[in-house]
C-alpha cells in the first residue's frame, strides 16, 4: 500500500512540474509587451574618433564594413562627404557625422564600418545616407529615463544634433535633425 501512495504522490508531483513548465512556456511565447518597449531606447552605437555615439535602430537599414573596394573619395565634394560608397549596387555619400559635432579629422580605421541610415526630411522626403563609423557598431537598448539633456560639454555645434547623452557617455543623436540640415544636401546648379 505504501507503494500506491508513493506512485499518487510522484504523478500529483509530474502533473504540478507540468503545469509549471507549461505556465513558463505560455509566458515565454508571448510577443514583446509594446508598453514595456515604449520605456526602452534601441539603439545602434559606434565609435567616431575617442567619442561613443549612437542612432536609433529604427532608423539603421543595414551595417557594412567598409571595404576599400566599394567606396571612393569624391573630388570637390563638402568636407564632410568622405566618398562615395556603394552598397548592394546603389551609390551613397559617405557621411562624416564628426564634422557637424565639431570634431577634429581622423584617419580612416581599418575597423570603418558604414551604417546606412534612412528617414523623412522635414518636407517628409525620404532621405538615405551613410554615416561612418570607426569601428564595428553595437546594438543597445537603453531605458528612456536614463536618457539626460545635452550638456555644454558637447562640443559647440553638437547639441544641436544631440537627442541626449546616456549614465555612461553615449551620446545619442537626434538623426531627424541631421536629416534636415539644409547642408547636407548638395544641389548642384547648372
């Protein structure tokens, strides 16, 4: 008999793990809360010379090394087109995002990568372009909250562009802005 009760109380113990296991597996299979993702920041980071910077991934269509077989230099071209890249048979200006933070020129690094970015204009024309990094960019999320204001210690042109900087000196970009910026347009005139 004592057997029986020991073979009731194992079953009832398997149906209770069971029941957990399954309970973890509904939770586990359910999409992103769209409320708790509202709070977090998906971000992009990379390197532009001794600064950490960042974009939202939403805007990032695609991450390429740079290869010194798909990009050239660009005669005549504003200081901060690097060259021209070509990315899956379309051609791209090759951005330097230091220039409009009031960067010094760097080198190129043999780590370069390219982040194709895209996103409306302030006339609601979608704009694509390139932005360079110096090494390989990261994903990151990062929480909302911890997101503080552009401080003076940007340097001078830079808190324009700057959405806010994180606890740990990433400095996050306001990419709309820059994709307004009437100069990065180059209209050429007849």
């Amino acid at each position: 008999m004592a057997s029986d009760s020991q073979d009731t109380t194992t079953s009832d113990a398997d149906r209770d793990a069971r029941r957990i296991l399954e309970e973890r597996a509904r939770l586990l299979a359910r999409p992103p809360d769209e409320r708790a993702r509202a709070d977090v920041l998906d971000l992009v980071a990379f390197s532009v010379g001794t600064e950490r910077y960042a974009v939202e991934a939403d805007f990032v269509q695609e991450v390429q090394p740079l290869d010194r077989a798909t990009w050239s230099r660009v005669p005549c071209a504003p200081e901060f087109i690097v060259g021209a890249v070509n990315i899956r048979g379309r051609i791209y200006s090759l951005m330097d995002v230091g220039h409009f933070l009031s960067l010094p020129p760097r080198p190129l690094s043999e780590a370069a990568h390219v982040l194709l970015v895209a996103g409306k204009d302030s006339a609601g024309e979608q704009m694509e372009l390139s932005i360079l990094a110096d090494d390989v960019p990261e994903a990151l999320d990062v929480p909302r909250g911890t997101l503080r204001p552009a401080a003076e210690t940007v340097a001078s042109g830079g808190p324009k562009f700057v959405r806010g900087v994180t606890e740990d000196m990433l400095i996050v970009l306001d990419l709309r802005r820059l994709l307004e910026e009437p100069g990065i347009v180059v209209h050429e005139e007849a």
